[in-house]
C-alpha cells in the first residue's frame, strides 16, 4: 500500500497564491474611474464657450481685452476648466488597472510605456489647467481693472499666463496621446477583449495616439490645440477611445489561463482550480 506521508508533504511544498484583492473587482475600479473621467471631460467641454468667435483673431491687440470680457463674463470658468483637469487624470488612475491586466497576461514593454505617459502626461495637463482654471481668471480681473496706464502689464501678465496653459497643454497632450498609442500597440498584442475590440481599439488607439503630434508637426496644433478647428473633434474622439477602455474593463472577466486570478475570486472552487494549474512537483 503507497503511503500517504509522501503525499502530504507535497501538498505542503506546494507554493501558496497570495492575493491582494480581486483582479476583477479592481479592473471593474478602474473602468468606472475612467468613465467617470470621460463623463466629467465632455461635461466640461460641453460647457466651454466658443472662444473663436469671441476673441477674434489670436493675439491681436484686442485678443486679450476680449479674453478677460469673456471669463469675467462666464462665472462658472474655473469650475469648467477644473472639470477639463480632473477627466485626463482619471483616465491616467483607471488605466492602470489595465496596464495590470496586460501585465498579467504577458505584455511587459508597451503597456508599461503606455502607463508611464499616461500618468507623466496628465499631470502635465493637470499643471497647464491649473493656469487655465485659477491663474488666468485673477489676471484677467487685472485686465479689466487696469487703465490706461497700467493696461499694458496686466494684459503681459495674461498673455504670460495663457502662454504657459497653451505650451504646456500641448505637450501634455502629446505625452497622452503616446500613452494611447502604446496602450493600443498593447492591447493587439494581448488577450483582452474579444478579437474585434482588440483590433478596433487597438488600431484606433494608435491612430488617435500619434495624431497631436502630427498635427503639431504639421503646424494644425500651433499656437496650442486649443485654438485649433480640430480640437473639438480631437477631444470628442479621444474620449470615446477611453470610453471603449472603460467599458471594456467593466465587461472583462478573469483570465482562466490565470491561476493568480483564479484563486482571487474566492471561495474553495477558485483555490481548487488554482491548485490544480500550478505544476505538480517531481
């Protein structure tokens, strides 16, 4: 009769899974996170008024006179442009429980490059809508306080400050769109989704991704995406790619090739089939 002691204690050499939490529950946190930040942007940009119109043409003398009219003029101006800071970052805290699934399925190279844009790049954008939010508004209502004599500085102090939300905007969204493009180059490569929304999203992302620095290459995002024809439409599309990432976090399932994500959905049936994935020893 073989013996059991043998038995035992390859049972106890087994190597246990650890768990932090469920995979699952903290793919479906971070695609509500990122939907919460599509949501928040598209309210905010749907609010924005149309600066084209109401300034003329960029920079011209009466440029910056007109600029100050219009957020002196639209009371809920930093609530807006708090609400266009608060979207990217989001996007950036949510995407990071996709570049964890990405992970656990293998692709080490583009979505950690895709990760680390993304959250360089919405703090960038994050700095530049501080300026856009809190900084323009007080140099604004110097502007609109100013004589004759003082006219000049307040008006410098203000093209200053746009200058910078613009500049740093524009790199900001360079950085963002790169983190798309690399997450998108990612998810070709790996298995989440079904094969549809992984070529889709994918291609998609990529094209998205490159697309504001060909167009500040091209001189289409000069002086600044924001005073481009094309931003609204750049803005409207960019979202829903994210839109697509969330939903596509809440609607994934663990990853039965997994034995770590299987093991964390609890109870005695995911312990079991963990143990049963992991190699028996010698």
């Amino acid at each position: 009769m073989r013996s059991e002691r043998p038995r035992a204690e390859r049972r106890k050499s087994q190597p246990t899974v650890q768990s932090t939490g469920s995979p699952v529950l903290f793919g479906r946190l971070g695609g509500v996170l990122v939907l919460l930040g599509v949501a928040v942007f598209v309210w905010a940009g749907a609010r924005h008024p149309d600066m084209a119109t109401e300034l003329g043409p960029f920079d011209s003398p009466e440029y910056f006179t007109r600029l100050a009219a219009v957020i002196g003029h639209h009371r809920d101006w930093s609530t807006i442009h708090a609400g266009l800071l608060v979207g990217p970052l989001l996007w950036a805290l949510g995407s990071a429980a996709l570049v964890a699934r990405l992970h656990r399925q293998g692709e080490h190279r583009y979505s950690v490059v895709g990760g680390a844009a993304l959250a360089v790049g919405s703090v960038l954008w994050a700095v530049a809508f501080v300026f856009a939010a809190f900084v323009l508004p007080a140099h604004a209502a110097a502007v609109r306080a100013s004589d004759g004599g003082t006219l000049a500085v307040a008006v410098a102090g203000l093209r200053g400050a746009q200058a910078v939300a613009f500049r740093l905007g524009l790199v900001a969204l360079v950085v963002i769109g790169v983190g798309m493009a690399s997450m998108a180059a990612s998810l070709l490569y790996s298995r989440h989704g079904g094969p549809v929304f992984r070529r889709a999203a994918g291609s998609a992302g990529v094209l998205l991704g490159v697309w504001p620095l060909v167009a500040w290459a091209a001189g289409i995002f000069q002086p600044s995406p924001f005073t481009s024809a094309l931003w609204a439409p750049t803005a409207i599309l960019t979202s829903g790619w994210f839109t697509a990432v969330g939903i596509g976090l809440l609607a994934a399932d663990a990853d039965r090739s997994d034995p770590t994500l299987l093991a964390s959905t609890g109870g005695a049936g995911g312990k079991l089939v963990a143990a049963q994935a992991l190699p028996e020893p010698s």
